[in-house]
C-alpha cells in the first residue's frame, strides 16, 4: 500500500500548484476548447480566417443558430457567399456568419476560396478561337466580362499567366484575359477561310483552294475538280524552264528562233490567241528572258510555243514526267484539263524556285483585275480565260505568304476578286 501512495504522488511534485488547485475550475473558451482537442487533420479541414471570395462546392443547408441545429434554407452550389465573421461553436466547430444572419460550418469541403492561385509573367504569340470572353482579370466567380475589338482567328501577343480554380488565363495588355481553352498555339486562320469558303462560295462551277505556306495548312472548296486550264497551264512552261535555268543548262541570254515549226507541234496553243509577239513566225531570235516575260505579263501564246518547243522538248516525257511528279497527277499539257489544287501546286513549285519568274508574275497585263484588283501587297498571278471559264492562281505576298487557285466555270472576274478579298482579309 504505501508503495502505491508514493507512486501516486509522483504526478503532485511534478506538476504546479496551480494547475492541481481545487480551490475553483478553470473556464476555456470555444476556442480554447478547439486548439487543446482538434488535431492537424481537423484544422486543416476548417477555415482559420476569413475567405476572400468564399463560394459554395456543393448545395448546402444553413443554419438560424451558430451550433448549426435549426435550418434556415439551403445554397445553391457555386454561390458567392457574403461571410461577415468567423468563430467556434459550442460543439468545437468553426462556423461562418454570413451577412442576413445564418450560419454555415467553415469547412473546406463545402466552401472554397476563389482566388488566384498563380501568376507570373509570360510572352507567347497565340491566335483567338471563336466565342472566346476577356475578362478584366484571371477569372473567378464574380469577375466582369469586358468588351474589346479582338477577332476570332486574329493574332495576340501575352504578357502574363495566372492559374485560378477555373483555369488557365493569358493577360493580352490594353485587353484583359483570355482563357487557354480559347487560344490556339497554332496559326489557326485557314479555319476561317474555310468556313468563309463553305458559307458563301459552295458551288459546283468554283474549284477553289487555299494553301497557307508557313503552315501548309489548307482549305478548299471542290479543289479536286477539272476544267479546262487555258493559260494557266502555262505554270508547267515557266516551272520547267525555270528549273533548267537554275541547274545550268540554259541561260536567260540563250537565244531561241521563231519559225513555223514552233506553233505547230501538236501540244503548242493557239498562236492567234493572247500576247503580243507576231502571229505568225518571223525567223527573229528572242531570248529566254525576254520570253518568259511575255509569258508572264502578257500571256503571250507564241511565247510559250517558242519555250515549249525548244526548251521543254515540245513537252515530251521528260517535261511530263517532271511535271507530273510536282503536281501528283497524270499532266497532259494537250488537254490541258486541270484542277486549282493542281494549277496551286504547280505555283507553289515556282515559289520555292525563288526565281525572276515571281517578279515577272507580279506586273502583268492583268493586274486591275481578278484576285489582284483589290489587294494591295504583292500578288504574282496567272490567269486563264478560254469559253465561259475564267480562273486566276497566285501567290499573295501578305505577312504569311499563301497560295490562292481560283477556277471558274461561267462567273466573272469580279466573282474571282470577291472571293480573293474575303480570303486576304482573314490571311492579310
């Protein structure tokens, strides 16, 4: 027994006279209460200050009474709440006090606090998608929506980032911010040729089609289709010589004589058709140069006869086979029945040449009319009329260079020009 009693008095020595005193209780608050029995997990699932933009996870009762025992009503889910103060109940739980009066346990897993929760700077190119908002900061709940004179499909340059509970979102400077779901990282305007295409030129006499070159991003409307090409195959002539121009085997000084025999192989055009070289064989020598000029500017047949047959062997295999292999179709220079995917593909051959064919193809007889009446950067063309098909193929210099093939059947120039102006004004 009196080995118990000492051990029992252990606890008295090593403890203060005041904390053993029965002279009366010592009354803690809730708060107290709280801090001495919630452990870590139990605080980190309450609030322990007031929210800054507190909003409802989930639809929820509140409460008349801070130790939450009588309903008032019910919140709907994502519901800003108007919280006025923060306190612990008699039952040790933090409660919020809301500004009409009820009360709401200060719990995580029914409210959050939406805020940013990350910011830094940023500079990144990006291209607006369609139904994108600005807002005048990172969005939460309660944010404002503003109006700015961006476009869909246009190009943004941004200066911040900043994460939130609701996202991604990119600071445009002067505008506000975007969400990333409503930025493309990518070049995305040939959406928009596109659907500009399909909306208002989807018609059976259009063969159309769109090549952006930074890209290769394409649009097309009935691309695929023939006509009859007219001078537009005269692509294939210029592509040909050009190259034998770059490989050495012939020089633009290179004289070539005019006799009959050049109008009359079987592939050659129409001596009597557009240019302005006589119609009939005069024995005179013109130079490479000079003829691939009156090719390009002035369309000229007799031209092209000379270089066809001189220089492209009067389109034999070689020609044909070369030419085949650029376009991915079986080219006949006889028939001359081609599609503005083709006639594109042979113009975009030609701008890879990077040769003076381009500067030839950009001042032409037909400048005032066509894709490039309305256009005011550099456009090299080609244009083809023959019976009621009118067509025009180019490449138009805007900051991103892109091919544009316009074949017609039975529509007029003015037809080309609508349609090459709404295509600029998306890709200018």
């Amino acid at each position: 027994m009196k080995k118990l009693f000492a051990v029992m008095l252990i606890p008295f020595f090593l403890t203060s006279l005041s904390a053993v005193s029965t002279e009366k209780s010592v009354d803690l608050t809730n708060v107290e209460k709280y801090q001495l029995t919630a452990g870590i997990a139990t605080t980190a699932a309450y609030y322990d200050s007031l929210p800054s933009n507190p909003i409802l996870i989930q639809a929820t009762d509140v409460f008349k009474d801070s130790n939450l025992t009588t309903v008032s009503g019910s919140l709907a889910a994502n519901q800003h709440l108007d919280v006025i103060d923060l306190f612990v109940n008699d039952n040790s739980e933090p409660v919020f006090k809301l500004s009409n009066g009820s009360y709401i346990k200060a719990s995580h897993q029914l409210i959050y606090d939406d805020v940013v929760l990350s910011q830094e700077s940023d500079n990144e190119k990006y291209w607006l998608k369609e139904d994108f908002k600005v807002y005048q900061a990172p969005y939460v709940v309660g944010t404002h929506e503003v109006q700015t004179d961006l476009t869909a499909y246009s190009a943004v340059t941004v200066t911040q980032k900043a994460t939130t509970y609701h996202g991604t979102y990119y600071k445009v400077d002067g505008k506000g911010w975007i969400s990333e779901d409503y930025l493309s990282t990518s070049d995305n305007r040939m959406e928009k040729v596109q659907q500009v295409l399909n909306q208002k030129y989807n018609k059976g006499n259009y063969s159309i089609y769109v090549k952006q070159l930074s890209t290769q991003e394409t649009a097309d409307i009935n691309s695929d289709t023939t006509m009859y090409a007219a001078s537009v195959a005269k692509l294939a002539t210029l592509y040909y010589v050009e190259e034998k121009i770059q490989d050495g085997s012939v020089k633009m000084d290179d004289k070539l004589r005019y006799t009959a025999d050049v109008n009359n192989f079987s592939k050659a055009y129409n001596p009597s058709g557009s240019g302005k070289i006589s119609k009939t064989a005069d024995n005179k020598d013109y130079s490479v140069e000079d003829l691939l000029k009156a090719v390009c500017q002035h369309s000229d047949n007799v031209a092209t006869n000379i270089l066809g047959y001189y220089i492209a062997k009067q389109y034999g295999e070689h020609f044909t086979s070369d030419i085949s292999a650029i376009t991915n179709t079986a080219f006949d220079m006889k028939s001359r029945e081609m599609s503005s995917k083709t006639a594109a593909g042979l113009m975009e051959a030609i701008y890879q040449q990077n040769g003076d064919i381009i500067s030839y193809l950009s001042s032409t007889d037909f400048d005032t009319a066509r894709i490039s009446k309305d256009i005011n950067v550099q456009v090299a063309h080609k244009i083809g009329d023959a019976y009621d098909y009118r067509h025009d193929v180019a490449i138009v210099y805007a900051n991103e260079p892109f091919i544009l093939s316009i074949f017609t059947d039975n529509a007029s120039y003015d037809d080309i020009s609508n349609i090459a102006n709404d295509v600029y004004n998306i890709l200018k």
